[in-house]
C-alpha cells in the first residue's frame, strides 16, 4: 500500500452524513430540542434579527442613554463630533508620516492588511482617554476591541454597556463582548480559586445546563443591545453558537486563547466544525479565534492552508497575541511584533491583539497589566484606588499597538483602524 492508497481510508462516506443529519433531525433529540426551544422563546430567528438590528442602531443606543442619565452620554457626543470633524489622523497622512524620507514605491499589501486589536476595554472611559491621546499624538485607534467586564457591572455602571456600543458603531470597530455565564462563574461547583486551579485544565466550561442558559444569556443581550459578537471558551457553545447560524440567527462569536488551538490539527477539528455547520451560503458564525501563546509562525502558515482550503480565509480571523498582560498569563518577556510582521506578508486575515504593553514599559509600572484584573468587581478597584493605574496600562496596550502599526508600516504592510476615524 502506498501513501494516496493510505490517504483515501480518510473519505467520509455519505452513510455516516446521512446518519449525522438524521441525529440532528430526530425529533427526539433532546440536546437540539433545547436550542429550539430556547429560539423559539425568543420568536424565531427572523424575530430574534429584527429586535436585535433595532436595539443595535445607534440612534435607538444614543436614545438610550441619554434618556438613563448617563454621564457617558456627553463623552459618545464628544466622540461623534470629532470623527464627524476628522479631527483622527487620515491613514494617508499616518503612513507619510511614518514612510517620510523613504524611497522607492509606496504600494501596500492591503490583502493581507492587519487589524489592529486591543483588549480589555474593560471601561468606557478607557475609550475616551484613548480617543484624547489618539488626536493629539496623532496615532490610529484600534480596529478591533475585546471586553472582559461583568455584563450587568457594565448595565448598572452608568450605561457603561451602551456608551461602548454607541461607541463602536461611531469609530466603526468590532468589538467582542464576554457573557457572565462562564466557567469561572461558579457554574463547576467542585472549583474555586487560585486553591483549585488544576480543576481548570480541562477547559473553562460551562457544565450540564449551562450551554443553554449561556444560550439564553446572548439572545437577551443580542436582542436587548444589539450585541452580535461574544466571546466563546467551551465546545459545547462553540458547537451551539454554530447551529444557531445554520437555524438562521445572524450570530458571530470569537473562540478564546483558554480553548487552547496551539497546532494545525487542532485548528482543523475547529475548521472542520465550522465548515461542516455553515450555512447554505457557506457563511459560518466563527468570526475568529485566538491562538494559544505557544503557536509559531510555521502553525500559522499550515494553518491558513486548511483555513483556504476549507473556503473560510475571509470569514475566520486568526486573532494573534503580539503583547500579553505581565502578570498571571505567560512568562515574560513576552512580544510577538517581529513574527507577526514576518508572517503577515503571506498570511491575511490576521489581527494583532495587544493585551500589554511592551516589557520594558511594563516593568516600569507600579502595578503593571495583571490579566486577574479583568475579574475584579469595579467597586474594589475603587477602593483600592487603582483606577488611575488601570486607565495608564490600558494606555500603554495603546502604545504597544502603535509600535505595531508603524512596524507594519514600515514594512508597507496595510493595517485595519477604526474605518470610520482614518479615512
């Protein structure tokens, strides 16, 4: 037997297809019964769209909160009327500056143009300290934001939920949020804290009837707010947040770097999922995923292979650490800026998240990133008076992601910013 002989025992054959789309339309399976339940609850998928696309215009967020009192309302104000000014630095302008004195030509690799990613936003006025150093030093804003706080934190903290939202769709960011219902939340009663922490290795899940509510958890915010993007860290709502999609529920999700896709085997069994679950038009709900720490520039080539060849190059970003927290997540120093400029003149679809700054900043710092920070209630972080410092590392993830930027300017590779302050 030679090795294309071997290679044929991998055909699925059409049986097992047909056995698997069988399961899925037996009315007797319960686990699917759930989810069509729950969708129903909410009106169907074409109900459940409707409410979400209204509760997401920004007109009907604006409306929101001003009519909540918010002290936010007067910043998102600010925020509009700068952008509508062009009072962000014009992309061309940014890289004149950047290129200025080169020579030779000053074409871009916009195939493969990088976005520009930052997390967390755990706080409003992070956004607008970032805006206000953004004009004056004239830097570019991310073009993408992750966040991390507590969901009803950000609801009762002075509409802090739809400050950011009205936000996002102002600057013209995508922005992921993290629902409450995690494994972290005390849904795996047999863990604690830092005490049990090998209880984690397995996966931060969301154990026995938790998928569901999770389920429920995003179809109340995606309807009440409009909110399209969350963050996924179990397989079990990966495989849910897929069939929603296929049930025709226009949802999007990001897999976190906790599920743990550090090599190309275990980027396929996520692409596979995704492909096999897609929609009639081949859409999946995968938006992007996070690499583990680990992965190198060789993983990310192979890949991108199975990602092109399984057709999902533009709908999946690989979403890559350039910078990590100092504290509690990897050893440091950590910074990934040279690899990323490296492997993104081949690769496209890349976003480049900034969770700390660079080391030699951070071990400057009184209190530098710490990734246990985004768990802590707003109310100790008050008490312990450690705002001040958590809007500077915040700041310093800002000026780690400019360092990338113009790296990748300087190798006249395109960037993706907020697409409605640098045009």
């Amino acid at each position: 037997m030679n090795k294309e002989d071997l290679r044929k025992k991998l055909v699925i054959p059409g049986k097992r297809l047909k056995e698997l789309n069988e399961f899925f339309l037996d009315p007797e399976n319960e686990a699917v019964d759930a989810v069509l339940d729950l969708i129903m609850k909410y009106g169907g998928p074409v109900e459940i769209n409707k409410k979400a696309k209204n509760a997401g215009r920004l007109t009907n967020l604006l409306k929101r909160l001003k009519e909540s009192g918010s002290p936010y309302y007067k910043d998102v104000l600010w925020l509009r009327r700068q952008a509508r000014n062009g009072a962000f630095i014009p992309m061309k302008e940014y890289r004149n500056n950047i290129l200025a004195g080169s020579t030779g030509s000053r074409s871009f690799n916009e195939v493969n143009a990088v976005t520009l990613e930052i997390s967390a936003l755990q706080y409003f006025p992070f956004l607008i300290a970032e805006a206000k150093q953004a004009i004056e030093k004239k830097e570019l804003m991310p073009g993408r934001y992750i966040r991390v706080r507590a969901m009803k934190e950000q609801i009762e903290d002075n509409a802090d939920i739809l400050a950011v939202a009205a936000s996002m769709r102002i600057i013209g960011a995508s922005y992921v949020e993290t629902l409450d219902t995690k494994g972290t939340d005390g849904s795996n009663i047999h863990l604690g804290g830092p005490e049990t922490i090998t209880g984690y290795f397995g996966g931060v899940g969301q154990p026995n009837e938790h998928a569901i509510q999770w389920t429920e958890e995003f179809l109340h915010y995606y309807t009440e707010y409009g909110i399209k993007q969350v963050l996924n860290v179990n397989p079990g709502t990966i495989l849910i947040g897929y069939l929603l999609n296929k049930l025709g529920i226009d949802n999007e999700f990001k897999i976190s770097v906790y599920l743990g896709n550090d090599n190309p085997y275990a980027v396929m069994w996520t692409l596979m999922t995704a492909r096999l679950l897609s929609d009639r038009k081949g859409k999946t709900s995968l938006i992007g995923f996070n690499f583990s720490n680990s992965v190198n520039n060789e993983t990310i080539r192979i890949s991108n292979e199975i990602r092109r060849k399984l057709g999902l190059e533009d709908n999946v970003r690989f979403e890559h650490h350039i910078t990590e927290t100092w504290k509690s997540i990897v050893i440091q120093p950590y910074n990934r800026r040279a690899e990323l400029v490296e492997i993104a003149k081949t690769v496209p679809n890349i976003s480049a998240k900034h969770e700390g700054g660079d080391p030699e900043v951070e071990r400057t710092r009184e209190h530098p990133t710490d990734i246990l920070d985004y768990f802590m209630p707003k109310k100790d972080v008050l008490e312990q008076g450690l705002m001040d410092a958590m809007t500077r590392n915040f700041l310093d993830k800002h000026d780690a992601l400019n360092k990338t930027a113009r790296a990748l300017t300087k190798a006249k590779i395109g960037v993706i910013a907020a697409r409605n302050l640098h045009v």
